[in-house]
C-alpha cells in the first residue's frame, strides 16, 4: 500500500515538473 502511494506521488512530482519545462519552453519561444 505504501509503494503504491510513493509511486503515485512520484509520478506527481515528475508530471508537474514536465508540464513546468514545458510552459517555461513555451515562454522563451513565445520571447523569441
């Protein structure tokens, strides 16, 4: 039960921190 919530958040963590790469990409091309 415990892995399972580690996973998840885990997997939290590393959407977020894609979707955030993703519009600071987006920012610097729109700057560009």
């Amino acid at each position: 039960m415990l892995k399972l919530v580690l996973q998840s958040i885990t997997h939290m963590a590393l959407l977020s921190t894609t979707i955030v790469f993703l519009l600071s990409d987006l920012e610097l091309m729109a700057y560009h």
